[in-house]
C-alpha cells in the first residue's frame, strides 16, 4: 500500500453462536469481551434456530437438532460484550432449519425483535450491503451443506457460492461468509479448496 487508506473499520468474525454445548452465557476472557466492544462490526453465524420451543425436541435433547432461545441468545451476546446493533448474523448454515419452516420464520422474527442484522437469507439476493461507518460492505453469506432436503433451503438460504454472479457495484469491500464443509473441522478439505 503506497498510502493509508481514506477510510478504516474494525470488523471481528467469531463464527458460530450455538447453545448445543451450553445452555448458560459463556464466560468469556476479558480481553476478548474487549476487542468485540470495540469493533465496529462483528459477523457471525447463528448456528443455532431461534426459538421459544423447539419443535424437533427429541432431536435438540439429543444434539443433533441445534435451538436456542431469544433469551440464550440475547445473554451470550452481552456476556462477551457483541452490541446487537453492531452485529450481523448469517442464517446460511446447516442447521437454520432443524426446527422446520416455523422455527425458520421465528429466527427472523426473533433477531428483528432483538435489532440484529441478518445476511445468508435467499430473498436479499446473494449480496447484502451492510454500511458501517461510511464504507459500504457487501456481505455474500452462503452455505453447501444442509441437514434438510434442498427444496426445504431453496428460496429460504442462500448457497449461491459462485462468485462470478455476485453484484459488486456500489461496494468498497465485497466479503465472502461461506459456511464450509464437514461439521468439527478447522480447516476445509482439499475438495473444498479447490
């Protein structure tokens, strides 16, 4: 870089937010809980339906269909310092439908109620802007992998992965949030590379 950039965010991505593994507020470091208040943006993945009852309940005991209350949700944020307001969450994952169609609908009802931005939602298009600060970013959310049929996800989530059909007019920074392969990996397959 020749000179310093005009303008400059801070943007923090920390993945999924889930209440799987925990039914309380996480503790959190912090130093963390610092750096996230501070930012100007942070992006994560709501891994999680947002739900007052989960209609899969024999599946979400078990683990293996993901809920969370508004509650949970709401708490966990505060506990590791995420202001809603300067929060986007992707609902493009494998797991936004595991309360069905109904639970799929409540998540969005229940992250407007809360003032959270949503991205990865098949009806905003592949790209969604998002303005922080004066420089606008285009978030392009997307997930490969489902845990319900594909006719469930079509029309509802987005997995439009291939860059060469994403707007980039009107965007200073047009940033990818792929929700990528196999479940309690850290780094993706070598197919997935490719």
């Amino acid at each position: 870089i020749d000179s310093a950039p005009r303008q400059t965010v801070r943007l923090a991505f920390v993945g999924d937010i889930s209440a799987v593994a925990n039914r309380g507020a996480p503790d959190c470091d912090p130093a963390i809980k610092a750096l996230l208040g501070a930012v100007d943006l942070v992006i994560g993945n709501c891994e999680s339906p947002v739900v007052d009852r989960p209609s899969a309940a024999l599946g979400t005991r078990l683990g293996t269909h993901h809920a969370m209350s508004e509650l949970f949700l709401a708490e966990a944020l505060a506990a590791v310092g995420i202001a809603r307001e300067k929060l986007v969450l992707s609902l493009a994952n494998n797991h936004v439908l595991d309360q069905g169609i109904a639970g799929f609908d409540e998540t969005i009802a229940a992250l407007l109620r809360l003032g959270i931005r949503t991205i990865g939602l098949a009806a905003d298009g592949p790209v969604v802007p998002v303005q922080v600060g004066s420089v606008d970013i285009g978030f392009a959310a997307f997930t490969l992998w489902r845990n319900a049929d594909e006719n469930l996800f079509s029309g509802r989530v987005s997995m439009d992965s291939d860059p060469a059909g994403w707007p980039r007019d009107g965007f200073d920074l047009l940033c990818a949030v792929p929700h990528w392969d196999w479940e309690f990996r850290h780094f993706p397959r070598d197919e997935t590379r490719a």
